[in-house]
C-alpha cells in the first residue's frame, strides 16, 4: 500500500474527502485530470479574474475556499493525471507527464462527478452546437462568450443560468427556448412544498426568471421537434412551439437537458447501479459513507446520483470519514458526532431534487429521439439503426457493439450510453434497468503504448514512457 | 466563434502554428478555446462520413474536440493547455498507427 487513502477528482466532493482525510491523519493522495482544482463547477476559480468571478456569481467563488483548504490540508494533490484503471483489489493507475504509475490504498474515494445529459437533435453533430455547460466553461477558463447569435435550448436550471451569465458577459442571446412539456410545473408543484426547506435555490431560480424575461429575448416554451440547420456549422434551430414551425438564426446552439452522472469509472469496477426513473439515469447504489458494492471503494458527489455542489461537499467529507473509521483511525462515537451532521447537511440538499428532478425532466424528443437522429456521435449510428438492432434480436447496448460499432468510438460511450439504453428499452419493452448499460474497460482514455510496456516490465512503480 | 469579454486582466500571450498559421492566444488556456477564439469552428472530419465536428462538451466527455498536437494525434484539444511554439494540426478522417513515431 502507498497511502491510506486515494482520492480520485478535485471537484468540490474530491477536494472535501481529500481535505477531510488529510485531517484525519490519514496518508491522502488526490488524483485529477486537470491542471487545477475544482472539477466543472468550480472550474478555475483557482485563477479566476475578479471581473469574472462577480459575473458568475457568489456560489462559483465558494470553490476557491474549497480550494485553499485543500492547499494547506497536506494531502499529496496530483494534477494533470490521468487514472486509467483502477482495479478490483483497488490498485489505481494513473498517467502523468507521460509517465505512468500505480498506487494501492485500503480506501478509495472515486469523485468523478457529472456529464451534461445528451441533447440528440437532429444536426446536433455540427459545429456550433455544444452544451450549456461548455459556455460556462468558455467563460470559466477564458473569459470568452460565442461570437455570434446564441439561441440556449432545452429544460434544466443550468439553461436559464447560462442564459444570465451569458447576458451578463455581453453576449448576444437570440432566443430561449424551453423545452419541457405541459404538465411539468403542475407535477412539479406536488413536491414543493419539500423543495422550500431549501429556499435559496428557489429564490436563486425567480432571480434567473426575472432577469431572462427582463432582457426581452424571444422565449419559446413546450418546444417539440427541434433540429439544427447548416451545411457545416449550425445557422438556425427550429421547433415546433405555439402551435407552428419557428426558426430562429443562430451561430451557436446551447442544448441543456440537465446533468447526470458520469459512470465510466463505476462501470469499470462492475459496482452495482440501479436506474433512476426520476432522474432518468444510473445511480451507483452506495452506503450512507459512499460505501460502494467493492469493499473499500467509496464514491462522493455527483458521481453516485445528481445532488448538487453544496451536497457534494458533505458526501466527500461522509465518505473520507467512513474511510477513518474502517480504517480503524475514529472511534464509534467521534464518528457518528462528525458524520450527524454532515448527513443533516445532505438531507437538506436533496429536499430539492425531486421539485427540480419533475419540473425539468426531459422531454421524449430527448430520450426518445427520432429515427434520424445520430445518437452513437462517434460512429455516427442513427436512432432509427438501434431501434433496428433491437427488433433483429439486440438485448442490451453491448450487443449494439457488434451489430454496428455503436458505442465503440473514442467516448466509450459516455455520450450515447444513457440514450441507447433508453431507447432499447422502449423498444424491447423492459425497463433500463433490466437493459443494462456498455460494459466498460480499462484504459479509462486512451494512453500510448509506451505507458503499458513499461508498466508490464516493471510493476508497482513510477515508469518512464 | 468565441470572442473574449471586455475589461478582464491582460494575460501573457503564446504564438502556436495552427496548420502552420500563427495564432496569437493567451498563454495556459485550453487549447479548444483557444482554437474557438481563433475562429476555427471544425476542428475535424469524421473517420466515418468525413462530417466537420467541432468542440461539444469542452470537459474531456464528447471526444469531438480531437487535434494532433506536436505530433500526437486524438489528443483532446479541451484537455491540452497551450504552450509557446505548439504545433496543432487538424484531422481529417481516422489516424494511422506510426510505428516510427
């Protein structure tokens, strides 16, 4: 074993967990991708201008006392590393500098966060459209905001977010299109009453509204058949809303349909997950202390099920403090005075999921698109062609595999898995659940040869490419 | 595509070879912004039907964002950082394996 305990992320669960191990006396180690703390949601508020950091607002520069406290907690905190496998008896590798490495602790906790759901429309694919959530990070990391016209798509509280933001910046936002369905706010207003214990995020949403309205654009609601128009790059969306076909010119198209969570390393480790039917995604099924199906591999954040920044906060702290325990280094009673709570602090997070979760849910247009939608970005398999595959006899995404390469580009399929479970499901007539989802292996992104020659010559230690 | 906002702190600038043209752009940003800064809107052709993608998720999800970078090829433009004299090439189609490389 090299630490007691590996972290693996540097959004706000992973900077919690490693902050609170460290404290616990714990040998930490915090892996991530990036060159800077602070996962997407705080994406570098580490080097975030003042100007910048007034535009996105109070809740973005928490990330930065996140990040000072995992500067000084004394956890050893890796950048620029990519963990490409972890295995069954928790041994992690990681790729850094073009070297490659294993660590081995009793506990891990995997912080690996969300993924913007996909938006499949069809011209989805072209140049122009990306997510909401890629703006925010435009604006994040370099300040910048789309040239051009800008039309924001979709259901989500990130839409009307980005919209603000994006105002804010002086961008020029054609047009807010929503695309949740009728019924959705009368649906919604049965869990009201659960989401006023967190009010702030209420009044947060009614500022939001009052700003986007105030600014005037065109705003479309109940929007259906959406689909993006251009030869090389998008140039229009078009819909279906107030009863006829609208066009609206755009050089850029922001589609948000929500988060959820990013399940390529859970899915590598074969943990149990189960499908959530209000979120329409795979949950990690965990312990109240990220206690994962793997004995001694926890997960925090957004990772396990969509909760928000604030929760992750206390699921990385609940997680390293099952950790300390297992490992023997807290007793009963520190233990249950430290984690109350912090499991109090979560409980109140999660009072507004289920308003949000029905309130934003996505429309059939997204989770069922249609035949001619490419869902398989990578391989550029249509709707209509997994929707075939299951009628010829295809049980579940893996076998999409060798029907026609879906799923098997560079994205491993991160971006189609959730929809090609769903629609194989609707059309098999099972639930997700029963359908399953892509089997995945290591490596987690691909890494050159080099790093696995090395690494079979000389395991357990740090190897030059 | 992207332009930067007014009124924020100057950053020290790095030129790149985009296609052998050079780029002017802030130095540590990702080099997909920078790129989207620079006006570059497809960064590539599909191994598939050659259809122009650019950058979709800009977090190391979609895979669409591919460049060659000094040479390496299918690296993630949104997880790369620029550095003074990187040398980023477009792709078009699927890569071949170099065995000299």
């Amino acid at each position: 074993m090299t630490h007691d305990l590996i972290v693996i992320g540097a959004g706000p669960a992973g900077m919690s967990a490693a902050t609170t191990g460290a404290a616990l006396g714990l040998k930490t180690v915090l892996l991530d991708e990036q060159p800077r703390p602070g996962g997407q949601i705080y994406r570098d508020v580490t080097t975030a201008d003042p100007r910048l950091a007034a535009l996105l607002g109070p809740d973005y520069m928490r990330g930065a006392a996140l990040a000072q406290a995992l500067h000084r907690c004394g956890a050893d905190v890796r950048h620029d590393t990519l963990v490409w496998d972890v295995a069954p008896d928790l041994t992690v590798t990681g790729l850094r500098d073009g070297r490659s490495f294993q660590l081995r602790a009793p506990q891990i906790v995997a912080a690996t966060g969300a993924m913007e759901r996909a938006s499949p429309i069809p011209g989805w694919t072209l140049p122009g459209v990306m997510s909401a959530g890629a703006a925010q990070i435009a604006l994040k990391c370099a300040g910048a905001v789309p040239a051009g016209r800008i039309v924001l798509a979709g259901a989500g509280p990130l839409l009307l977010l980005v919209a603000c933001q994006l105002l804010a910046a002086g961008a020029t936002v054609a047009a807010v299109v929503e695309t949740a369905p009728a019924g959705r706010r009368l649906a919604a207003l049965r869990h009201l009453p659960s989401a006023l214990a967190a009010w702030p995020y209420l009044a947060k949403g009614m500022r939001m509204l009052r700003t986007v309205r105030a600014a005037g654009m065109p705003r479309f609601k109940q929007a259906s058949a959406l689909r993006v128009v251009g030869r090389l790059h998008a140039e229009a969306l078009e819909f279906s809303a107030d009863g006829r076909t609208q066009r609206v010119e755009a050089d850029t198209v922001l589609l948000h349909h929500g988060v959820v969570p990013n399940t390529q390393l859970s899915r590598l480790l074969r943990l149990d997950h189960v499908w959530d039917d209000s979120q329409l995604a795979w949950h990690v099924v965990t312990d109240a202390h990220g206690q994962t199906s793997l004995p001694g591999l926890r997960m925090a954040g957004d990772g396990i099920a969509i909760t928000g920044a604030r929760a992750a906060e206390a699921s990385g702290s609940l997680a390293a403090l099952g950790a300390a325990r297992a490992l023997g280094r807290l007793d009963a009673a520190a233990f249950a005075a430290r984690t109350a709570p912090l499991a109090r602090a979560l409980a109140v997070e999660r009072r507004i999921r289920p308003f949000l979760d029905t309130l934003y849910r996505p429309p059939r247009d997204i989770t069922a698109p249609a035949d001619e939608t490419i869902v398989c970005r990578c391989e550029e398999v249509s709707a209509g062609r997994v929707r075939e595959m299951a009628r010829l006899g295809c049980q579940g995404p893996n076998q999409t595999k060798f029907f026609s390469r879906c799923g098997m580009g560079p994205c491993q399929g991160r971006v189609c898995g959730g929809v090609v479970t769903q629609l194989l499901a609707a059309e098999l007539g099972k639930p997700p659940g029963a359908v399953g989802a892509y089997r995945v292996r290591a490596p987690l992104k691909p890494v050159p040869m080099g790093a696995l020659a090395a690494m079979a010559d000389h395991p357990g230690e740090e190897h030059a490419q | 595509m992207f332009r930067p906002i007014e009124g924020l702190a100057a950053r020290r600038m790095v030129t790149l070879r985009v296609e052998g043209r050079a780029v002017v752009v802030p130095e540590g940003q990702a080099l997909a912004l920078a790129l989207l800064q620079a006006g570059v809107e497809s960064f590539r052709e599909t191994p598939v039907s050659a259809a122009p993608r650019g950058p979709m998720c800009l977090m190391g999800v979609c895979f669409d964002c591919l460049v060659q970078v000094d040479g390496r090829p299918n690296v993630q433009a949104c997880m790369v950082h620029v550095r003074d004299g990187m040398q980023v090439q477009l792709q078009r189609g699927a890569r071949r394996a170099d065995p000299t490389a």
